[in-house]
C-alpha cells in the first residue's frame, strides 16, 4: 500500500516534469527528421511515441486522481489514439494499488464525523477494491445489511483542472494529438470541447452525492426489469466524498469460466446487458458510461449487477435520434441519411469536404455486421474491433471531413466497452430484433 495521493504541489511538478521530458523528446525527434530518410524518421517517431508513452502512463499511474481517470478512459476508446500511448495507457486499466488504510480511515471520520469503528459494526480494513479516485472496502451495518463503502482520495478533487490542463498540454507537446489524426492538426476548439466533455463527467464523479442521485435513478429506470440489479443508497452513511451502498453479490467477468456458466446463460447475460445499454442510450437517455468489466457481474440465472454510477451521462433527445437515424440509415444503405445522422451526431465537420457513399459503406459493413447475420451473432468470433483498425488508414485521409464529437465521447466509450464485454463473456445474440423497438422510441422522442 501506498501512503495516499500525491499533494497539489507535488502533483503540478510531477505533470510538468512530465511534459517537459515529453515535449523535448517530440522536439528532437522532429529535428532528427530533418536529416534522415522517411523510414529512418518513421522508426524514430515510432521508438519516441513509444518512450513518451509509457513516461505518460507511468505518470498518471502514480499520480492517480482525474488523470489516472483519463488514462482509463483513454484506453478503453485506444481506436483514438497512437498505438504506441494506447499501449502504455492499457497497464491503467489493472487495479490500482491501495492507501494506506490510515488516509481512508481519517476521509471517513472528516466526511461522516466519526471513525469506521463507531459508524459501522464491522468494516474491513482491506478493500474490496481500489481505484483512480478512490477505493472500496466492505462493511456491516448496526441493522445487518452487508455493504460496500467508496472512499474517495483525499485532494483528487482539487486538481482535476491542473490535472487536465497540464495532460492536454502534454498530449500536444508530444504530438500525439497530431499522430492520432494523421498529421491533421485538430482545431483548438474541438480540443477544447473535447477536454470540457471529459472535466464535466469528472467533476461529476467526484461528487458522491451527485452519484447517489444516480444510484436512485437507475434503480427507477430499471424499475421494471428484474434482470438488472442495482444497489441502494445507505443514505445515513453517505457524503460528498464517501457512498455506502447494499452489497450485490455477483460472479466476475473473468470467473464465469470457473464458475461453470453455460452457453445458454452466456446468451442471456447477453440480451440483458445489451437491451439495458439500449434501454438508457435510447429510451431514458441516461447512461452508464464507464463499461470497465469491473464495473458488471453476473449471477447464474443471466442477471446482471451494475456498479459504479459515478459516470452517467445525460443524452439529449436529438442525439439518441441521430444515433437512431444513422443506424437505421446504415442498415438501409441510405448513406445521404447516414450522413444526415453524423452531422446530428457532430461527427462530420459542416465545414468539410463531401464524404463519397463507397466510404461510409466500407464502415456499414463492419460496423452493421451484429444486425445483418441472419443467425445469432456470435460476440466471441467477431472480429470487428480488428477490422476498424485496418480502416484507420482510409480514415486518415478523410479527417478533414470529421471533427472529434463531444456530445458522444461517452456513448461511443460505453458501446465500445461493452462490444469488448460481451467478447469477454462469449454470448451470442440476435441484435437486430432486440435494438429495433429502442430505435422507434428514439425517434419518436426526437424534437420537433
């Protein structure tokens, strides 16, 4: 265990040591081009976003809080970013080490105003679980409930906008903004916007009573669903910066195997979790948007269990719309409609250059492969995420056209996450006939 996060202090120097070593690396790399070969130039780029990479994952690693958060988030969506930082962000993804218990210890006591021993009957020392921001650890009630108690680091939310303004900085000093776009300069403004979506959901999660409020929502939302288990909010055990929830018990991602789930009950933990990412995205407009598998577990019947509600986001009615509209007008092959529907999205860029039908069609049967397959589609064979990387190259040359979409940043982070759960756990299903009833909601809910 470690002591706890980083000070204010210490944390700016650190980001900015960072991006100093980052930004001199990048600087002599484009110098040493001038005198070599294109391949010599390309190597170097190569072995420097791969240096810079890992010196940025170290980094936030350390440094936990917002932009450990990022890392994460990065990663998931790594389509989006130089291989070479997609990577080095990956290692992220794994359980962060713990604090020491001491600095959870005296967050409780400044928060709750009392220590874990008087507030609970039991409280383990080990946690259940540690985070980026934050780490949860299991207790017992005076009244018996089992519960899970989140803790927030002490500090992290003081810094989440030098955090970002100093990784934003990084992130372009080392010409990974540029190499993730093909040497196209993205505008400041979309940059900027993108940046302000991400600080949003942020700033959000580090609210624990703002992810009560979403704890209470979602176990409304998914009311009439037995097959979707919410926990419950311990208000009386609850502040800004610690969130005591019922214990939902549930088998892990990676224990299905051991645990002997068959085929069938793989398919059905399938269906559950894509018709309740369906129900939110189109239907109540309120998603779940942090997909990490630690954030899902299972039960034998094909129920799912949701935790983690820090990061939601709120779809505004024309958004689920356009996303209905370019998916139907994909199926369809109405690519002037797929078109209508990326505008809506704030996917293509209104100032940019026409985008020719044979293009949006390489991507339609891809992407659209879930919903055309006469037979279940089977999640463990696909070979999607593969095929987008090949198209990556095709993509580049058409950026001009496109522009980084802030309204679905989070969207796209939980379709993409879940594509990768549903791998993870092999189901099967059949797609089309499940998110066909949410698109007619969708589109019949859209303004005007």
């Amino acid at each position: 265990m470690n002591e706890g996060p980083v000070t204010r202090g210490k944390r700016f120097f650190k980001l900015a040591g960072m991006t100093a070593q980052v930004a001199g690396s990048y600087a002599k790399t484009r110098i040493k081009s001038l005198f070599q070969s294109e391949e010599d130039a390309e190597r170097e780029r190569n072995a420097a976003h791969e240096l810079n990479g890992g010196r940025i994952a170290r980094t936030l690693g350390e440094l936990k809080g917002a932009v450990m958060k990022v890392g994460q988030m990065a990663s998931i969506a790594s389509d989006l970013l130089p291989k070479e930082l997609a990577e080095a962000l990956r290692s992220l993804q794994r359980q962060a080490p713990p604090v020491d218990f001491a600095v959870i210890a005296r967050q409780i006591e400044s928060e709750l105003g009392a220590p874990p021993e008087v507030l609970f009957k039991r409280f383990e020392v080990e946690p259940f679980a540690a985070a980026s921001i934050g780490q949860v650890h299991r207790a017992t009630t005076d009244d018996g409930r089992e519960v899970v108690v989140k803790v927030q680091y002490p500090g992290v939310d003081g810094a989440v906008d030098s955090d970002l303004a100093q990784l934003k900085f990084a992130l372009k000093a080392g010409g990974f903004v540029k190499r993730a776009t093909g040497l196209v300069d993205v505008k400041q403004q979309s940059l900027d916007e993108v940046f302000a979506e991400i600080r949003a959901r942020l700033v959000e999660e580090l609210d624990y009573c703002n992810e009560a409020d979403n704890v209470r929502r979602f176990r409304e939302i998914h009311g009439g669903d037995a097959h979707v288990i919410i926990p419950e909010v311990v208000g009386e055990r609850s502040s800004q910066r610690v969130l005591t929830l019922t214990f939902e018990p549930g088998d892990r991602i990676d224990e299905l195997d051991a645990r002997g789930y068959s085929q069938e009950v793989r398919d059905r933990i399938g269906d559950n979790l894509f018709r309740a990412l369906a129900a939110q995205l189109f239907e109540h407009r309120l998603l779940h948007a942090d997909p990490n598998p630690g954030n899902l577990a299972f039960r034998p019947n094909g129920d799912i269990v949701l935790y983690d509600f820090g990061c939601v986001k709120q779809v505004a009615p024309e958004i689920a719309a356009a996303y209905a509209t370019t998916i139907r007008c994909g199926l369809a092959e109405d690519y002037a409609g797929v078109d209508v529907g990326l505008r809506g999205l704030g996917v293509r860029n209104p100032d940019g250059p026409p985008v020719e039908h044979t293009f949006y069609k390489q991507w339609r049967d891809i992407l659209a492969l879930p919903f055309l397959t006469g037979d279940p589609f089977d999640y463990a064979a696909a070979t999607m995420h593969d095929d987008v990387i090949r198209m990556i190259p095709a993509a580049i040359k058409r950026m001009a056209s496109f522009q980084p979409p802030r309204e679905i940043i989070f969207i796209d982070r939980a379709i993409v996450g879940h594509y990768g759960n549903l791998r993870r756990v092999r189901a099967r299903g059949r797609v089309l006939d499940m998110v066909q009833p949410y698109l007619d909601i969708a589109l019949a809910n859209a303004p005007g």
